[in-house]
C-alpha cells in the first residue's frame, strides 16, 4: 500500500512539472513521517525515499535511534523552542523553521564543528554547516511559526554570516485553501519573496512549499521542495 502511495505522489510531482514546463528532478520529495513508526521509514526508505522530516524532536530522535543503520537526510520542519536547537543542531541535516534572530545564533553556535560530537551516529555522518530555510508566515497567522515577510532579509543576512549554517532558501505553509487559483495566488506571493531573497542572495536554491493537498499548486509557482506526509503515510493517527 505504501509502494502505490509512493508512485502516486511521485507522478503528481512528475506531473505538475510537466505541466509548469518544468525537468522531474527540479523538486525534491521530502517524506513527512511524524507520528509514523520507524518501521514505516524504513520501508519508504526501502523503496527509495531518502529525505525525511519530523516536527517533534524527541519524537524523531527516538526514531533516528533506530534507523542509523539507514542514509537518511533529516530534516526538521516543526515549530523550535530555544531550549531544543542545541539537539536540533546536533540530529539534523536541515531546518526548514528558523523565523527568529534567537534561533539563528543558537543553531550557528551548538552546530558542531566536529561530526563525530554528533548526538546520533549512523553510516554517513552529518557533516559540514547545517541546512536553513527561513520560514515565513504567509497569511499573517497569529500563533502560527514563521516571520513577517519584511523580517527576511534580516535573518537572512544573519544566517548567511554563519560559518555553520547555509542559507538554502525560503519554507511556508499557506493557510489551507480549497480551490487551485487560490493556492496558487498564495505560493505567487512567496515565489515573490523568494525571488527578492535570491537577487541579494544568489546562493540559494531551495523553496519549500507544498503538502499532500496542494503540491500542484506549489509546483507550479516555483517549489523546489515539496513536504508530503498523509499523501504517503494515509492519514495520522
Ligand atoms: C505535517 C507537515 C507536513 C505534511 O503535511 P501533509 O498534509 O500530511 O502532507 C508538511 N510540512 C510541515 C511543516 C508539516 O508539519
């Protein structure tokens, strides 16, 4: 059953880039597997699937525990207390969730400098500077993560200065909307965003946009990366 979900949200990336005029291989897959057991990465992990993400830390540490057998890219997507980037720093090869100065220069300063100080060993080591995505906050969604938009290029100029950590790009989560044009005017205005990012930042090469319910939509207004956990898992728990 997983094998079939699997191929069916490949060829709706497939698909969507070929409607946007776009190569396959100009989006990523990263497979969002809280709340689904180990066993279930691994066998996503089985049929191919390399990137993973979580949103709760000790929730994903446990299940990394099991899995160092396995080459894994972890990637941490949920909401970061301060009082967690030192293991988030330490277990992940991304964060798609930095909204604030205070977590930029924790993550900068606990990445360690030496792989092997890293908290959860398997075959091929994390290495090297930490992956960042600034996520923005979209729709002005109080309580929700993510930065105003006019707030990027500070923390952008912060992360870049940070010999640990590497600007990637930009992450959002549009409020929920039905309908495609909808979606799609939402993931406009972040490709906007993203494009300003790129002309002081030219380095950057990632945005992540997109879930089960509107990959299309993120596809065709720019996504280089798309988060898809339901579309894979069925429905959680
Ligand atoms: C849960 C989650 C997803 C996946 O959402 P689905 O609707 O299950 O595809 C993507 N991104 C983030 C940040 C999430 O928390």
């Amino acid at each position: 059953m997983a094998d079939s979900a699997f191929k069916t949200v490949r060829r709706r990336i497939r698909d969507a880039c070929a409607a946007a005029g776009r190569p396959a291989a100009s989006v990523r897959l990263v497979a969002i597997s809280k709340t689904q057991p180990a066993d279930k990465i691994r066998y996503l992990h089985h049929l191919g699937q390399r990137r993973f993400g979580e949103s709760y830390l000790d929730e994903a540490t446990a299940k990394q525990a099991e899995l160092t057998d396995l080459d894994i890219e972890w990637h941490f997507v949920g909401p970061i207390q301060s009082n967690k980037t030192r293991a988030i720093a330490a277990a992940f090869d991304w964060v798609h969730s930095v909204d604030r100065l205070k977590i930029v220069r924790r993550l900068a300063d606990q990445r360690p400098a030496d792989p092997k100080s890293r908290q959860v060993s398997r075959q091929e080591p994390l290495q090297g500077p930490l992956n960042v995505l600034i996520q923005v906050n979209l729709d002005d969604e109080p309580g929700k993560s993510g930065c105003a938009p006019d707030a990027i290029p500070e923390l952008a100029a912060a992360v870049a200065e940070h010999e640990r950590l590497t600007l990637r790009g930009l992450m959002a989560i549009p409020a929920p909307r039905e309908r495609y044009p909808d979606q799609l005017r939402a993931f406009e205005r972040l490709q906007a965003l993203y494009a300003e990012l790129e002309s002081g930042h030219p380095g950057v090469d990632t945005l992540s946009a997109g879930m089960s319910a509107d990959l299309e939509a993120a596809i065709a207004a720019g996504a280089t990366m798309v988060r898809v956990g339901r579309g894979l898992f069925g429905a959680r728990g």
